[in-house]
C-alpha cells in the first residue's frame, strides 16, 4: 500500500491521507469508480458528514462495492467518518432528536457502529454542547458509535467535554501553511490527553497551489473561491502576504522539482499536527500528485525558506476566527446548513 496507515487511538487505523467528502456533495453512485480507485491507491479512510446531501449514503454504497469488487484485505480497511452536527440557532436537541439523527446516519452508512463519529458545534451560543456529547457518548456505550470526536472545538470546549466525562478521541482542525492556529495550544492538550488531531484542507482548499500564484485578488477579479480560505489569509496579511508564502512553496517546488501543491501537502505531513490529514480531490486524476509526496522530504533549508515566508500567526485558538459572529465563515455555513 503507498499510503502510510497510522493507529490514531487504540487498535483503529486510518490511512494518513483521508479522503475528504465535500467534493463529492451531491453525487450519486457514479462517484463509486472514481472513490474505489482511491482505495486501491491506499486512501482508505473517507469523511462524510450527515449534512452532506447524500454523503453517507454515497459511503455506504462504496463499502458495498468494496466488498464486492476489491480484494477482502482491502475491503476490509476502509474507515468512514461522519458528523452530527449541532443546530446553528434555536435551543438545545434533545437526546431524541441526537440519537434520531445518529440512526439516520447509521441506516445510510449502512453500518451497525459508525467508525468514528465527530461532532460540530458551530455556534456556541446554542446551548447544548456539553448535554449532546453525553448523549453521544451514551449511544457510543450501547455500540452505536466507535470513536467519539469532534471538530473545530478549541481547548477550552475539548475541557468542558473531557470534565463531563464525554471520551474525544479526536478533533478535526484546519491547519495548512496559511492558518497555523493548531499549533499554539491545541496540539499541546491534545498530545496531553490522547486525543488524535486530523487536520483538513492542506491546500487551503486549493489555493497552495499554481493556479494562484501571481493571479489577481478573487476578491477584486471575481474569479470563483472559498471564501473561507480567503478570509483566513486576509487575517495573516492579505493578498501580498499571500503571494510571498507561494513564491517560497514555488521555490521550494523549483528546487524539488515538484508542484506547489505537492510541496505544500509534503509540508503539512511531515511539519503539521495532525496524525492524519483530509485532503479534497474531485477526481482520481488528483491522485498521483498526491501520493508523490511519500517519495521525498524537505530539508532543513526547504523549511527555512517556507518559514521565512510564514503569515502572521493567528493568536486565537482554532475555530475562534470562524465564529466571530459577522465572520463570512460563520455566513458561508449558515448557507450551507440551510
Ligand atoms: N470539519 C469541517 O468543518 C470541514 C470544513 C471544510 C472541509 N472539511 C473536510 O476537509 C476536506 C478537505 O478540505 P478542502 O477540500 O476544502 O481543502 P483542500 O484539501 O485544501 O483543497 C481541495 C481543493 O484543492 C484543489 N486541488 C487539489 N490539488 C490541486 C492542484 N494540484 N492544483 C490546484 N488545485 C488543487 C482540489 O480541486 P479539485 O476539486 O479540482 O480536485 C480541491 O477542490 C473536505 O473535503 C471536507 O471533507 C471539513
């Protein structure tokens, strides 16, 4: 297998590089040849989320076809991780409305126990938090749910969970060379209490790569962009600040006569926090470029020349720039749960 795979909590194993869901929203079973040649290349780990349109029925359909198509010793790796995720405004769920969405999920994946359930609690001020991670973690006792984790939850929510007695073993985080956040204190406490960070979007949704460098500003070209990704650089320096972080992955890349985003996925793997990282890809045809980066590693100087180049670092905990409350983030989800 080309992909490494690494034990993130006791006797459970993923494939280093997850398989992300967000680019396979909306897509029905014609997806499955396209997700299969991922697990043939060792990406056997996938994330979905239950407020992905038909994502975890897309995940359950892929197991099927996994066990019918693939070698059983390769069937048999695949990990699918999905979300409960938390109302954006309102009162509380109730415990019904949690395990109903938790038997929801279940009958699409077609599984008895989800692999790895993680919970998203965009808005804080919906309370509930700590109520709805003990129910998870009641529905985890009864073997509905493998792994309990969560996403996007800074330290000071992982505390109030760990103090209630809800089991996180793992948070999702953002983290690439534009939004550097997780490494203040989140990789700390969670080294502290065995907790697995699996960081996503290594590319910054893309744009740690060619197509933006010397390119105009989406935000003035109109050209089309996450604008979540944008307002994180725009919070490390903007635009030119930006284009001189490229210009160093482009060196390095020049140097290592490699693509800036296979020099940008290498750095988070071999300098990031998480033990395994969601990547997005809307095809196999992304696959070469990224499994390349298990051929090489950057050098002392390969790192000296990206650092040199580092945006301004971020003084708030993960999250903490997402829900600010007139955050385009904030507004990006909002729509997107709607
Ligand atoms: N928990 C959360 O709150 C949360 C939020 C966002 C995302 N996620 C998860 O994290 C995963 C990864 O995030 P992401 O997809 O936004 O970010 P990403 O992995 O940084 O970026 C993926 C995008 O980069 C593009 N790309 C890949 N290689 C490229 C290259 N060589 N040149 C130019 N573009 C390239 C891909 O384009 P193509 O589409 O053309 O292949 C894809 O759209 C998602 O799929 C999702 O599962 C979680």
């Amino acid at each position: 297998m080309s992909v490494p795979l690494v034990e993130i909590a006791p006797g459970y194993r993923v494939s280093r590089l997850i398989k992300g869901g967000w680019q396979t929203i909306g897509r029905g079973n014609d997806a499955i040849d396209d997700l299969l040649e991922f697990v043939r290349a060792g990406v056997t780990t996938f994330e979905t989320a239950d407020t992905y349109d038909g994502g975890e029925a897309l995940m359950g359909a892929l197991r099927g076809a996994a066990r019918r198509l693939l070698p059983r010793e390769l069937a048999d790796w695949i990990k699918i991780h999905t979300r409960y995720t938390g109302p954006m405004s309102g009162t509380r769920p109730t415990p019904r409305d949690v395990a109903d969405s938790v038997d929801r999920s279940l009958r699409d994946l077609g599984v008895e126990r989800i692999d790895l359930l993680q919970m998203q609690w965009w808005n804080l001020e919906v309370p509930g938090l700590v109520e709805t991670g003990l129910v998870l973690a009641d529905l985890r006792a009864q073997g509905k749910v493998g792994l309990l984790g969560v996403c996007n939850l800074g330290v000071a929510q992982l505390e109030q969970l760990r103090d209630a007695g809800v089991p996180i073993a793992t948070n999702q985080v953002l983290y690439s060379a534009i939004d550097r956040r997780a490494e203040r204190k989140m990789v700390e406490y969670c080294r502290a209490h065995d907790i697995a960070l699996l960081t996503f979007a290594p590319l910054a949704g893309g744009f740690l790569s060619e197509l933006w460098r010397d390119a105009g500003d989406p935000v003035t070209s109109r050209a089309p962009y996450g604008k979540e990704y944008r307002a994180l650089i725009e919070a490390g320096g903007g635009w030119p600040a930006f284009q001189r972080l490229l210009d160093a992955f482009a060196a390095v890349a020049d140097r290592r006569d490699r693509s800036i985003a296979s020099v940008a996925l290498r750095w988070v793997l071999q300098c990031g926090p998480g033990q395994a990282v969601l990547f997005g890809a809307s095809t196999p045809d992304r696959l070469p470029g990224a499994l390349a980066v298990f051929d090489y590693a950057l050098d002392d100087e390969d790192l000296a020349t990206i650092d040199a180049a580092a945006l301004i670092a971020s003084p708030l905990d993960v999250g903490e720039i997402e829900r600010a409350p007139d955050s385009v983030i904030m507004r990006a989800i909002r729509t997107h749960l709607d």
